[in-house]
C-alpha cells in the first residue's frame, strides 16, 4: 500500500466523534472516528477540511467555526483548511455534476479533496461518493482503521 499522506475528512465524520454516534447495529462510530484520526497523528497523515466542512458542522451541530475548530484542533495535529475555493474547482465541480449526477456539493468535496492532493475521501457515506470513483476515491474511518491494524 503507497503512504498515505492526505486525506480529505467529510463532515459527517467529525459529527459522528462530536455527537458521539452509535449506528442501527450497535457500532460505536464515534470511536471508528477518534481511531481514525489518531492514526492521521501518529502517522504523520494531513487533514484536509474545506469551508463546506465548516458550513456543514454548523448545519448539523450548531456549532460555530470557532467551536468546531477548536475540537478539531484537539483531535488533529497536522490540518491544512482550504478557506476559499477556486472558480476553476466550482466549475469542475459543476461539470462533474454534469457527467456523473452527482450532487453539486459532494462533487466540489471531490474536487477540493482532488485539487489538495488528497489520497481519499474519510466518510461514513461511501456510497454518495460512489459516482466520484474515477475522481477522488472514498474510504470509511473502519476501513481506514483496516489499513493500520
């Protein structure tokens, strides 16, 4: 397996470790998540996180960017935030809405997690990403875990 030496975390993971979320079958993905970003630390892996990341903790936790940010801070050490797209990635974002259907926002995800030279897509929600295969390719904070253990 090549280093992995970025990846772009989905919001949804982080709100599982905030919220501390248990799926239908009992898993505690909370803990999936802490794991998972505690390997990014220990092997030295950057975190990438967008502005629609922050748009979206604040849509699903109430939190502020403030408040978010400090918790991610206390859970990664190496974080690179991309504060302001580019035109040229909201317009390949829309094209690739265009080629594939994937919604507008995972697709500009993809292109963002593209653009920084991320290895994958950290998320829970795999399968929404699944048209962006020959973009950005995805993995879940178990199956990152996987890869380590």
């Amino acid at each position: 397996m090549p280093k992995i030496k970025k990846i772009y975390l989905d919001s949804n993971v982080f709100v599982s470790l905030v919220r501390e979320e248990i799926d239908g079958n009992f898993r505690m993905l909370f803990r999936d998540a802490e794991a998972a970003l505690s390997i990014c630390n220990s092997a030295g892996i950057k975190v990438v996180v967008s502005y629609l990341f922050f748009d979206e903790i604040r849509k699903a936790c109430g939190l502020d960017r403030e408040s978010a940010s400090e918790i991610l801070y206390k859970n990664v050490i190496y974080i690179e935030e991309v504060n302001e797209p580019q035109l040229a990635w909201l317009e390949e974002a829309f094209d690739t809405t265009k080629e594939t259907g994937l919604h507008y926002t995972d697709s500009l995800h993809a292109t963002i997690a593209k653009q920084c030279n991320c290895d994958f897509i950290l998320t829970w929600n795999v399968k929404d990403f699944e048209k962006a295969g020959n973009i950005m390719r995805c993995m879940t904070p178990s199956e990152f875990i996987g890869q380590f253990v």
